[in-house]
C-alpha cells in the first residue's frame, strides 16, 4: 500500500507541475501576443508620425539631395569595380600573379601581400589622376560651384584621360564597332562603355605580355635541371624540389623586385 500510495503522490505531483507549466506559457503566449497588438499603437501615440521618400520633398532642392544622395550611395556600391577595372590594379595582379607562378612559389608572398602591394602601387600610378579629380571635380563642388553631375562628368573625363593612354586604338575600334557608333572626331568623344572594355582588354594583353617574358629566365633553368637529373639518372627526383633554390638565388641576385616593380610601373605611359 505505501509503494502504490507513493507513485499516487508522485504522480499526481508531476500532474500538476504539468498544469502548472501549461498555464505558465499560455500567459506568456497571452502576455506577447498582446504585445503585438498594443506596443504599435501606443508609439503611435507617443512618436510623431515621420515619412522620408521622395514624394514627400517640399521643393526641387529637396528632390536633388534626395538624388544625389542615391548616386553617391551608387558610386560606393561600384568602388570595387572602379578600383580593379579602371585602374592599373588589373595589370600589375596579374604579373605578380606570373611572377609568383613563375617561381613555383605557391603561397609566397601570399594572397594578401600580393593584392595589398598592387593596391598600392596602384595608387602611387593613378595619384596625378586622383589629384586632378580631386582639384578640378571635388573641390569645387564641396564649394558649391558645380552641380553633382558636372563633378561627375568631370571625374570621369579624368579616368577616361588615363585609360586612353593606356588602350590600343584596335581594342576601341572593336567595342566601337560592335556598339555601332559613328567614329568619333577624337578618343575623348567616346562614351565609357566604349572606353572601359577596352582598357580592360589591354591590360589583360599586356599584363600575359609581361608575365610570359617573366617566364622565361625561370623556365630555363627547370629545363636545365631536369635535362641534368634526368643525364645523371635521377628521375625519381622532381625537378621543381631542385630548381626553387637556384630560382630564389638568380632573383635576389638581380634584385628582382626592384626590376620588377621599376618594369611595370614604367610600362604605364605617362609615369616617369
């Protein structure tokens, strides 16, 4: 009797620790649902009412912040694009990259080191540009003088100047063509989507130009050795474990990254 009037009780205790718990969590069910309803209207109540759209701007000059501040917002969302594909980063990523294959060098200098040394050399090369744009297109519209569009216009026209001087005349010619537009009297009358593509396909040329040349010294000493280890029977021995330490040796003996980073920077016309 004592066993069955024990598991009674402890039962009848798990019951009602069940009930319990029911209850508990319809009244927060209750409790939040009940939140959902109330919390809105009394900030309604509380907060002032308050729109921002374009439809509420009280005159023109409201409308054109409202505009300017999308474009801005535009123009961050781009920056990446416009850094890598309309400057010289294109080109010198893609030497540093030969390089480094070049020299069976995996992961040396890493990803990071090689994407930070041409984001920086890439602004060394595009300061006059960055410079002109910032005289001649921010300064005077911080100073009120011309409209965000005329700063725009005139910013362009700076990069346009400096991805002209870099692009062959075929490479235009063809996005020129395929856009069928009338010849234009000079390379500046061209539009950017002529102009962008372009530049991107000179660089991209000229940068496998300068990394097959690259190439070269290094792939002659991997054919060297090999035809060394494979005369002195050594097959099993794989030539790239052989040829990185004389690989290492002739490019610091040349100074190599001096020539190199000297070679690209110059390729670029119009820096000394």
């Amino acid at each position: 009797m004592s066993l069955v009037y024990t598991l009674f009780s402890l039962c009848r205790t798990r019951f009602a620790r069940f009930i319990h718990s029911k209850i508990i969590c319809r009244r927060l069910v209750i409790l939040l649902v009940s939140s959902l309803f109330v919390l809105p209207v009394r900030a309604q109540t509380i907060l002032p009412k308050i729109s921002i759209g374009v439809d509420q701007a009280s005159g023109p000059e409201d409308l054109t912040v409202a505009i300017q501040i999308v474009l801005m917002l535009t123009i961050l969302s781009l920056a990446p694009a416009i850094v890598v594909m309309m400057t010289s980063f294109t080109r010198i990523i893609i030497v540093l990259h030969f390089l480094r294959q070049a020299m069976a060098t995996q992961s040396v200098p890493p990803n990071q080191v090689v994407a930070g040394l041409a984001l920086f050399l890439t602004f060394f090369i595009m300061s006059p540009t960055i410079d002109h744009i910032y005289n001649e297109a921010w300064k005077p519209l911080k100073a009120e003088e011309i409209s965000m569009l005329e700063s725009l216009d005139r910013a362009s026209s700076s990069l346009k100047t400096f991805m002209l001087a870099q692009t062959r005349e075929k490479d235009l010619a063809l996005f020129v063509n395929m856009a069928d537009l009338e010849k234009p009297q000079t390379a500046q009358d061209l539009p950017l989507k002529v102009v962008i593509p372009g530049f991107i396909i000179s660089e991209l040329r000229i940068g496998f130009q300068i990394g097959f040349l690259l190439y070269l010294p290094f792939l002659i000493i991997d054919m060297v050795v090999a035809s060394v280890l494979m005369s002195m029977g050594m097959l099993m021995l794989p030539p790239v474990m052989v040829s990185l330490p004389f690989k290492l040796l002739l490019f610091v003996l040349v100074d190599g990254w001096y020539l190199m980073i000297q070679s690209v920077v110059q390729s670029f016309v119009g820096i000394p």
